[in-house]
C-alpha cells in the first residue's frame, strides 16, 4: 500500500489532531478587577485568589466558579458512597465529609459540596472541586479503610471517586 500525502510518517501537519489539553468551563479565561466580590457567596478576589476576607473596596462582578457551578448544577467532583458501614455509620461519615469540606473551604472558597444525595442504599455527594472529592475519598479511607477507586475524566476537568466498605 501506498501512503500518500498526510498519511503517516512525512506526511503534512493537517494530518496531526490537536488536542486542548484541559477544556474546564468554569475556569475564568481572565481574572476579574481587584479587588472583587462575588454576589453569591461574598468571597473577594484580590491578590490573584478568591478569599473570605473583607474589603469595603471589593465591587461586585458575576458570580465566582463555584457559585457558577452550584447554579447551573454542574459538578467537578462526583463522590460515591456504599456498602454495609455506609448503613450502620452514616451520620458520622457524612460529618466527616462535612468536616473536611469546611476545613478546605476555610482556605480555598472554592472548594464546596454542592450536594448530598440518597440513591438507594447510596450516597452521592458532589463537588465544586475536584481536589475536594479527592480529599473527601482519601479523609474516609484513612478513617475508615474500605475500598477506593478514582476516576478522572478525559482533560482532568473532573473526578468520580468511588468508597466503598
């Protein structure tokens, strides 16, 4: 077999597919005017990050990612929980993921649970963030052992982290 132009090796460029390496939807394409507030939530972008501080000077622009994520109902982190403990330990499983999302949300504003949902026999708790699902995972592992799994979507724009025990 022949290989023509734009077929394997020596071939044109156009035969080569470009690939963005990261497509998040929510990620700013530039940074607002500092410093600003978000309406939503009243976090303040100043000094390169959005921070729970306050400044009188701080004007408002549209809302900041995690708030655009809560409202249009588009997670980053998707975390599964299952199994036997689920059942039997609920509440303090759930506190713990409280806990760790109130720990990280104290120093990053934009990590936040969006929601916790009962799916038959199932907890699904999503995530502004997916370093908060990982952090949700590992905090629970640690506790409580079990089975972990992740599972980053194509372009790492988000997570499904899966505990089990």
């Amino acid at each position: 077999m022949q290989r023509g132009r734009g077929e394997g090796d020596g071939g044109s460029r156009r035969d080569r597919l470009i690939q963005d390496a990261r497509h998040d939807t929510y990620r700013a394409r530039r940074k607002p005017l500092e410093p600003a507030r978000c309406p939503g939530c009243g976090a303040v972008f100043r000094d390169g990050r959005w921070q729970w501080i306050e400044d009188s000077t701080a004007v408002p622009v549209p809302l900041c990612p995690a708030c655009q994520r809560i409202e249009d109902g588009y997670p980053a982190g998707f975390v599964t929980l299952s199994g036997e403990f689920l059942q039997e330990h609920r509440d303090e499983i759930l506190a713990l993921a409280h806990n760790v999302e109130a720990r990280e949300r104290g120093e990053h504003p934009l990590k936040r649970i969006m929601e916790v949902r009962d799916q038959g026999g199932e907890i699904l708790i999503t995530t502004t963030d997916l370093h908060l699902a990982r952090s949700i995972g590992d905090s629970l592992y640690h506790a409580y052992a079990g089975e972990l799994d992740y599972q980053y979507t194509k372009g790492a724009d988000s997570l499904r982290v899966t505990w089990k025990r």
